[in-house]
C-alpha cells in the first residue's frame, strides 16, 4: 500500500498500541477541520486503501479540496469495513455466488476465488409473517410456519455459512438486522489485528442490502444501502465507486416538548428534507439540540434516510454515542478505543466546536415538533395529528373519486360476523395495527410510551375494535425484557399486541391474512379500509393487498388508533372509546408524560439485558440448530421452488461483446410518478391467479404455501413472474387496470406484464420502460433490477432516478436514461406504443438521441441524459453487469479484464 501522506502513526489506549492513518498528517497542506464529519471517514478510507491504482494521491488531493457548493464530478473508491445482509436479499446474493463459483469453474478458475474478502453478517428478519396474532401462542405458532414454509432456503443458508469464509449468519427469532447491528454487530471503530504488529484501528463502515442500513448512522457509523449486487461486488473486494456527494447539513436545536417522540421528529425531518431534495447527497445532523437527542432518537432519524432521499443520515461520536454503547453491554476496552480515536481523529463532537462547511443547511428547532402521522402512501406525506381526520377524508374522496366523503363514512358499510357477534365494517376503519418494524421498535421511549397507553387503556375497560388485527413484532429480543420488566407487555397483550415474532412483518409486507369475514367484507363492499404501523414504509400495496390507506405512527399513536378503530377519528376532539362507567375517554387521559417513560428506561433497561440476550446470537432456536449442514464449496442444486440455478451466467465468455444498439424496441410498462421497487418487484403476498402464482401451482406448491415474493428471491422463475406485479401497478398502457397488466403491440392484446414480455422476446424484440420523476422509491431491491432485466428490458427511460434503484440497473446492465430536464412522455406526446431506437454508446457519451416511431410511421427525436454516472459503471454496464465484470476480473487474475 501507498502512503503519499505519511500518515501512518501509533498511538496508545490503555496501555496498548494502535496504529492508524493520522488526518492531522494532512493538516499542513489542508483544512480538514472544516469539511464534515462524513468526509473526514471517507478521507481516511482513502489514506488507509491509497494502493496508486484503484485509490491515488490525486484522489486524497480531490477529497480534501472538496467544494461544498459545486455538484458531484470526483469519483472516489470507497472501502467499507464490512457488509450487512438481510435474508430477502441475503439468500439471492449467496445464490449469486454460488452461482459464480459454478461459473468460475466453468471459466476455468478456482471456484472458491468467489468468497467474502471482507466480514460478512447476514441477519434473518424477513420471513416470518402475522399468521397468528392476539394470543399468547403466536409467537410459537408463527416460529413454526415460518421454518415450515422456509425450510429449504435456511437449509441453504446453514450451506452458505459452512462454504464461505468471513460469513456468519444470525439465525430466526433473533431480530431485526439493523436493530441488531445497533445493539451488537458494529463497534463505531475496527481494530484489526495483523500478525507482528500492533493493530490497525479505522472507522466501522458498512454496506447493506437493506435500504435501511443507515440507522448505523446514529450511532457514528458511516453506511447505507445497495443492491445485492453492489454488496455481492464489496463482498468479493471490489470498492463501492461513487462520486465525492454534495454534504448538506441540519442543524437541530433545543428540545421535544411534551407529547411529541421521536417518530414525528423524524416524520417532520423527512417531509423537511424530500421537499428540499436531498438525493444523492449526505445528510449530516449537528447542533446543540444533540444534547438533548438520546441515540435512540438518532437512530430512528438515521433509518428513514431512504425516506428523505438521502445517501445517509449521518450524527457525530460523541458523549450520547459512549453511553449508548456502555448501555448496550459493549467492553470497558472498545469503549476507551473509541473515544480515543474519535478524539485523536478529529471525529467527536463538542457543543460550540467549528460548525463544518455544507453545500447547504436546514434548521429545526425541536420543541416545535408535533404529534404526527404519515401517509396514506408515502413516509414523506407527514400530517399533524390534528389534522389526521380531515386528511383521512380528503384521501377518501380521491379513492372513490366523487362526493362527500363523511357523508359515505356514516351511510356506507358492509355487515359481518365474527365470534358469534354482528358487526359493521365502513370505509376508513383500521384492520391492521401493527407494533413493528426497526425505525421504533429500536426505540425504548416510544415502546415503554406504547406500553403505557395499554397500560392505562386496559386500567379503565377499554378493548381494541374486534375488525383491528393487533401485533407486535420487535426488532430483538431486548424489548421483550425491558416491556416485561416494566410490567406493560401483559397490559400490551390484553389489547391483543401479543409478541408474533421477531422480524419486520408488517412493514415488509409480512401482515398475513385478514380473517376471512373481515377480508369478505372489504371485497363485498369495495372498502376502503386503512392500517397503521410504526414502520417505515407505506408504499401502496405494500402492507396488505385488501388495504388502501397506510398510515405511519409512532407505537403509542398504533395503540390508540386500535382502541378507536377508524381513520374517521380526531385525536384531540373524539373519545377513542369509554370505561366501565360508560364515560368517555380521550386520548389525553392515555397519554404518558415524558417523566413517567425516562423513570421507566432508568429502572427497567441495563447492559445486562443486552449481554445476555445477545450471549449467544448466532447459536438460534431449536428448529435452526437441527437443519442440516450441506458439505461442499459447490451447490448441488437440488429440486427446489425456493433456490434455482439462476440463468445470469449461461453462455458467458471471458471477454465481454461489443455492445448492440437497442433497436425497433416496443414500450412494456409507461407509468408516472414515485413508482417505487414495491410497484417493480413487490415484496409480498402471491395471489394464485397471478403469472407468479400460476407458476408455482405448476410446480405442485398449494397456494396456502406460497409465502411471499420475498421469500422466493432465490427462484428466478417465481421473480420474474412477480415483477411489476404489485396490484396496485397503474401502467398506462393498460388504461383502466390495477396490476401486472399490458398491451401488446402492435397486435393490441391486452396481456398480463410477463407474457407480454415473454411474447416478445419470441419476436426477438428489445423492450423499453417509460417513467416519470422518482422512479426506484423505495427499498433497495435488486430484484427490481434483476426482474426488469430477465424480461428483456434494455433501457428504462425516466423523469429522475432513485440512487439504488438506478445503480441496480447499471450493475445488472439495464440502462438508466433520463429525459431532458422540462421533458418528459406526456410533454414529447409519447403514448407507448411507438417503437424506439437508441443510438450508439460506443464512446460512452453523456447524452443519446431516442428516434421514435409511431404507428402510422411518422418519426420524431429527442435527447435523453445516460445516467451511467461513473467510469467504473461503464465497466459494469460494457460486461453486461457488475457480477459479470468481478468473475471476469477474478478468473483472469489480472487487475482489469480488458485492460
């Protein structure tokens, strides 16, 4: 390795050395003080992998010289320390590499090349799902059907975890991966040993297949989310490029006032910031109102940065940073290690110290947060509380299109039975309440809160409605021990917020079904019912398909609005429900005071609690420990319809062709604005009438056993079905229809999404994608890009791209092209059924011209960005993708395929 700077030195913890990159070594020549926290890590990424090649003195130059008001233009080669996993991308990335081993070989290489250079965790959270609730059997019984309907992707899982090296996996019934990489897995700085010399201690950095991976952000940690296949590439050596990001700051001052938490904190942050616009771009928190933000609160702020767009959402180390670890049982020694370097590196954070230079800075002063909730659609669509009535009623109107939306809630409904009892079920009505998701569950404040309205709710006879399916699901098993500590789970479960597993269910679109009246109900009348979930994400059809309106809340806030059972409900003016007196009861008489939930966290939360649950993390339930152990550093591939030999390296040379202009190519989707990777590859329920669930009754899978589209990732022949088969999907080139629907042309058939495709690829004609403005919202998932790509589509052309979902194309070479700024479909007068050519990308231009024809042959042009952003992406892009570049680099064994 390089080491242009000298910056190499030692330094002394406890009577131990260290060594590290120093950036003061830089201080003669620059000013580090001022650039930000954020910068200061990747600056010393770059001092610590400078090797001459991949990273060079001129890039450390770049970075230094870094100019905050001036758009992106350097490209730097990021290092992360480690990756994390979660098993809905988890299991495609370990098929992927399997299937590169196979590759390998087939190449004539050494398969186990194909191994993770560096640490690798992968967390199972995403699988288990609400098939039971309201009982004290539900967690058991869920455990059960979850290893049941997952036995062969866990089985390959054990596999993975015995043939790759750097490779752990934390089993089921653990947590959630990003509550568990808070509470256990990062340690804020890395010392890595080397044999004759003292250890070498840098920042824990990160990448993740979870879009969510920056709530490490809260904790000091710099990291975020990327496709499978970017982690795949990190995890094979290979540096995240990326260009030197514009650093927007948000100072935050003074304090939350009573009745607010810290989700309408970051309710209000992210409306604050995705009105700003904020993608691509760092988002670095400072202020004196860090004072008075405990990490926990950080954390939930740091999750949600997918939400506001940002790359991350990043908070210094500081004092707050140490207390959380000593809290969450970290040593006495990485604590002491941690302050040391954060000091020695210029990386903690004082009150009163330098303000950094930003590209630009936004405020909030923090008394001035309210009680909030988002939705019905999207986390940015923050609604005071106050007002969560009237825009309940003006998102009804918009569903049924006309008329007086109050006037359809008290004469409009459909009568059911259940237990024996007539009830009625209306518009508006809540169906689904659900304690869950990383973002609050990681949050003792708003847990104990959410225990306390129980507490007090079950005190004075009050009862959730009977249509509200109730559950709680945390993100470890930590909350379950405070919440039984402080006596509120058992209060929690009387309302039927009984424990249902540990994992992300809701908010991933794990809810399971409805109970059949309830659901029969809904379809009988056309209701539009809602739900409310402490989660992340609200995306349309993605909590349950039979529920429209999707509303984000803080745990309490669930609580509540499951005792009052309707969206049709004003907080501060209705009573949510009345004692055994008959009087009425508000919200307010429920409502904890912040001293009552600060004296419950100081008796009832201790290091110990984390240490011992966290004592044996990787070891898991009976259920794990007794799956088998494959041998072999190869798959065998055995008949399964959850993991399939993926066809992405069939027929695959050891030099990439010349690429093919995209030619004659017809539309196969046009749809408008934030369609998210829900809309493209959506994470949950299989209906049986859908290509995807065609498929599987083929295959002998009963639709009982479907699980989800999540949990079939490592089947490409369920994916490929399953893209853009959200039920919700709008395309407009089926006018009229919800779902994977298309027309294909020119024979003007009205087709389901897939069998278009597949009819023509027959035809051997490319495919396109019309889009507007933010299009990929959402979650890091690379099947999005994966499905697209499977379907024959050879470029997608879009108002703007989210930053995953456009560096998944690239990775799996799909090509992202942006219309002009002011242009788009409808101002060019597109409709989808014209045919497109591309022109040539031969020498990787930045802008390409789009000839259209129409049906009766008239042609017109028109100029589209190529959103190919780095010379790195165009290696990826020219091989046909990132997996395709690393095997081809790796069977050669030389620095660059074709270089």
């Amino acid at each position: 390795m390089h080491d242009s700077f000298d910056a190499l030195d030692t330094f002394e913890v406890a009577g131990r050395e260290y060594r590290l990159y120093r950036l003061d070594a830089l201080e003669h020549l620059y000013d580090i003080e001022r650039l930000p926290y954020a910068m200061k890590i990747l600056l010393e990424n770059l001092l610590r992998c400078e090797d001459g090649v991949t990273v060079r003195r001129e890039d450390i130059d770049a970075l230094c010289r870094w100019d905050p008001d001036y758009d992106p233009t350097v490209q730097i080669a990021f290092t992360p320390a480690r990756v994390v996993l979660q098993d809905f991308t988890g299991v495609p990335a370990v098929v992927d590499l399997a299937a590169m081993r196979d590759a390998m070989r087939e190449l004539g290489g050494d398969p186990e090349l194909i191994n993770p250079q560096e640490p690798v965790d992968l967390v199972i959270d995403h699988s288990v799902m609400v098939d039971h609730y309201g009982s004290r059997e539900a967690l058991d019984l869920n455990t059960r059907i979850e290893f049941e309907r997952n036995a062969e992707r866990y089985k390959f899982l054990r596999w993975g975890q015995k043939a790759f090296a750097n490779f752990r996996v934390v089993p089921p019934g653990t947590g959630i991966v990003h509550q568990v990489n808070l509470e256990y897995l990062a340690s804020v700085v890395t010392a890595r040993e080397t044999e004759g010399e003292p250890p070498l201690v840098y920042p824990d950095t990160l990448v993740g297949t979870d879009s969510h991976t920056t709530m490490i952000n809260g904790l000091g940690v710099l990291g975020w989310g990327v496709g499978g296949i970017e982690a795949e590439a990190a995890m094979l050596g290979q540096p995240v490029t990326m260009l030197l990001p514009q650093v927007v700051g948000f100072r935050l001052e003074g304090r939350l006032s009573e009745g607010a938490t810290a989700t309408d904190l970051v309710l209000t942050v992210t409306q604050m910031l995705r009105r700003h616009g904020v993608v691509g771009k760092f988002v670095e928190f400072f202020g004196d109102g860090l004072d008075e933000l405990p990490l926990a609160d950080r954390a939930t702020i740091a999750n949600m940065a997918p939400e506001y767009g940002a790359t991350c959402g990043i908070f210094p180390i500081d004092a707050e940073t140490l207390r959380y670890l000593e809290q969450t049982g970290r040593s006495e020694e990485q604590r002491a290690l941690v302050e040391a370097y954060a000091r020695r590196q210029g990386l903690w954070r004082e009150s009163g110290a330098r303000v950094a230079e930003y590209s630009d800075i936004l405020e909030l002063d923090l008394s001035q947060v309210v009680p909030s909730l988002a939705g019905p659609r999207r986390p940015q669509d923050r609604v005071p509380l106050a007002d969560s009535k009237r825009s309940f009623l003006a998102a009804l109107r918009q569903e049924r299109g006309q008329g007086d939306a109050a006037a359809v809630l008290h004469n409009g409904g459909e009568a059911f039975e259940l237990d024996g009892e007539q009830h009625m079920l209306r518009d508006g009505d809540v169906v689904i309440a659900a304690i869950t998701s990383c973002t609050n569950t990681s949050n003792p404040a708003v847990m104990l809160a959410a225990g306390l309205v129980a507490q007090k709710a079950v005190a004075l006879g009050l009862k959730t409605r009977p249509w509200v399916k109730t559950s709680l699901a945390p993100g470890s098993q930590v909350v379950t021990a405070y919440l039984e500590r402080s006596g509120l789970l058992e209060p929690l479960a009387a309302l039927g917020f009984n424990l249902v597993g540990y994992g992300c269910t809701t908010c991933i679109g794990n809810s399971g079904p409805l109970r059949a009246p309830i659901g029969e109900a809904i379809r009988k009348g056309s209701l539009v019912v809602g739900s409310v979930l402490s989660g992340n994400r609200n995306f349309e059809g993605r909590i349950h398909p039979d529920v429209r309106l999707n509303y984000l809340a803080s745990p309490p806030l669930v609580v509540a609005f499951a005792l009052a059972g309707t969206l049709a409900f004003d907080p501060y003016v209705d009573p949510i429900g009345r004692d055994g007196q008959g009087r009425d009861v508000y919200l307010k008489d429920l409502w904890p005071r912040q001293q009552e939930v600060q004296a419950l966290m100081a008796r009832c939360i201790d290091s110990e609690m984390y240490r011992s649950r966290y004592a044996e993390v990787f070891t898991g339930p009976e259920f794990w420990r007794q799956l088998p152990l494959p041998d072999g550093k190869t798959y065998d591939w055995p008949e399964s319809s959850y993991i399939r030999h993926p066809p992405y390296f069939e027929g695959m040379g050891k030099q990439p062709q010349p690429l093919q202009p995209i030619a004659a190519a017809r539309c196969l989707v046009k749809v408008g604005d934030s369609i998210t990777t829900d809309h493209i590859s959506p994470a949950g329920s299989i209906k049986p009438d859908s290509p995807a669930g065609v498929y599987l009754q083929e295959q002998g899978v009963e639709p009982g056993d479907f699980n989800s589209y999540g949990s079939r990732r490592g089947n490409h022949e369920v994916m490929m079905r399953g893209t853009f088969a959200n039920v919700r999907l709008r395309n407009e080139l089926a006018p009229g229809t919800e779902g994977s629907w298309t027309t294909h042309y020119p024979s003007g058939e009205r087709l389901s999404i897939f069998d278009a495709a597949m009819r023509y690829r027959d035809e051997q004609v490319p495919l396109v994608v019309l889009a507007g403005e933010e299009y990929g919202t959402g979650s890091s998932r690379d099947w999005a890009a994966k499905g697209t790509r499977l379907l024959g589509v050879g470029a997608v052309i879009a108002r703007s791209f989210e930053r995953i979902h456009r560096s998944n194309l690239v990775g799996f070479g799909v090509l992202p092209l942006q219309f002009l700024d002011g242009e788009s479909a409808e101002s060019l007068g597109l409709s989808g059924e014209e045919s497109f050519d591309l022109g040539t990308l031969d020498d990787q231009p930045d802008e390409l011209e789009v000839t259209v024809t129409a049906p009766d042959g008239g042609k017109t042009a028109f100029r589209v960005k190529v959103r190919i952003d780095t010379p790195v992406e165009w290696d990826y892009y020219r091989h046909g993708g990132i997996l395709h570049y690393v095997l081809r680099q790796l069977a050669s064994g030389t620095a660059a395929v074709d270089e």
